[in-house]
C-alpha cells in the first residue's frame, strides 16, 4: 500500500492533514488551518521539502522523547510527528515519511 494523505476537519472545525505510510500508520500531522484550500497547500509544501534533510527538525519532547517537525524553506512547521522511544526509531519515522510523502495519495475527508 502506497502513502496517503489524509484532509480532514477537526472537532474545532479546524482543516488538518496526516500523512500515513504504507503499513497504515500516521507518521505526520499538520497544524489546523482555517481553510480546507490551506491544508492542501500544506500537503504539498510537504511533498516539496521531504526530501531535503535539513528540513527535519530533530527534536525531543518535554519529557524527553524523541520527534520531529518538517519546516518549510520560511521556517514554517509544516507537520510533526508522533513522540518516539528512541532515536532510532525517531530516523525510521523521517525515513517513513520521506518514503511516504512523495507519491502518496490525497484523500479528502469529512
């Protein structure tokens, strides 16, 4: 099963997206934007910067786990990740998404 991108609204009635790898697994998830069209160019924002490293935002949580943000070329977050009990499992995450993102899917959901 390939990626897919999933946009939805919220219970705040918020647009959002999640990226799930191939296994079903979300591996990223957007902030909420006010418009469904601003979540759609989030998902291609993510498609475009993917694939560059820098753009991985290595971090931890406050109670140390690790996780990641993918930042725009502005600086922008553009998703963020689940919290991870590893590093390691922290880098097969980015590797998912970046395996994910590119020619994933986009669905529309309620």
């Amino acid at each position: 099963m390939a990626g897919r991108f999933e946009i939805y609204t919220d219970s705040a009635g918020q647009h959002r997206f999640r990226l799930r790898a191939g296994n079903g697994e979300v591996v990223l998830v957007s902030e909420g934007y006010k418009r469904r069209i601003n979540a759609r160019k989030g998902v291609a924002s993510v498609q475009r910067n993917v694939l560059r490293d820098e753009r991985f935002e290595r971090r931890t949580t406050r109670s140390g786990a690790p996780m990641f943000n993918l930042r725009a070329a502005n600086g922008q977050v553009i998703g963020t990740s689940e919290a991870y009990a590893s590093l390691e499992a922290r880098e097969d995450g980015i590797d998912a998404v970046r395996r994910a993102a590119p020619l994933a899917t986009v669905a529309e959901l309620p």
